[in-house]
C-alpha cells in the first residue's frame, strides 16, 4: 500500500492509502478529491490530472513516456520540473509514501 498525501492550495491536505496497481487520479477520483478532474479517466489524453511531485519523492517514480511528457505542455497551470499526470503515477510495493501539490485549477 502507498500513502498519498494530496496538498492542496484551497483546501486542507488529504491522505489516501492506495492499493498497489492504481494510479493516484484513481484514488482520488474515487475519493472524491477536488483538484483532480481526470476529465479522460486516466487515458493521457487532456492533462487534467495534473500534479506537483514533492521533490522528497520524485527519484521513487518511473521516468514519465514521451506521452505524458507530450501532455503536460498542455497543463492549464505551469509546467515545472516536477509535473506529473497523475493517471500515470501508480501504487506499488516499491513506493511507500508520495506527496503532491494539486494546481490551482485543472481547467
């Protein structure tokens, strides 16, 4: 199990445990999380999953594919070094805690 913690600029953190072999926009989409929209469920197709990787923990990640490299240009907030799609970072054994910043908006 891999705990996420979401940090969000409009509301307090939230801390999700995710199941080995779902992707954080999954976990929260189910949860009900604010600032993920995931308007494409997860398919790396409208960066609407967008997050900020706390820099604790961004050399525990697969590197991103060209794909999802592709689609955070399109972020509808800035694009740093630590963007990821959300859809695209998954739960496993390997990683036991992540942290996030959600953008200020998706859209």
């Amino acid at each position: 199990m891999t705990k996420a913690t979401f940090r969000s600029p409009k509301a307090d953190d939230v801390t999700l445990v995710v199941e080995p072999g779902v992707s954080l926009m999954q976990a929260a989409v189910r949860a009900g999380l604010d600032g993920i929209v995931a308007d494409c469920g997860g398919q790396r197709q409208c960066a609407t999953c967008h997050v900020y990787v706390d820099e604790a923990f961004t050399g525990l990640l697969p590197p991103m594919s060209e794909d999802e490299d592709d689609m955070l240009e399109i972020t509808a907030t800035e694009r740093t070094g630590r963007s990821r799609l959300s859809c695209q970072l998954v739960a496993s054994e390997d990683i036991e805690e992540i942290v996030v910043d959600l953008p200020e908006r998706q859209r």
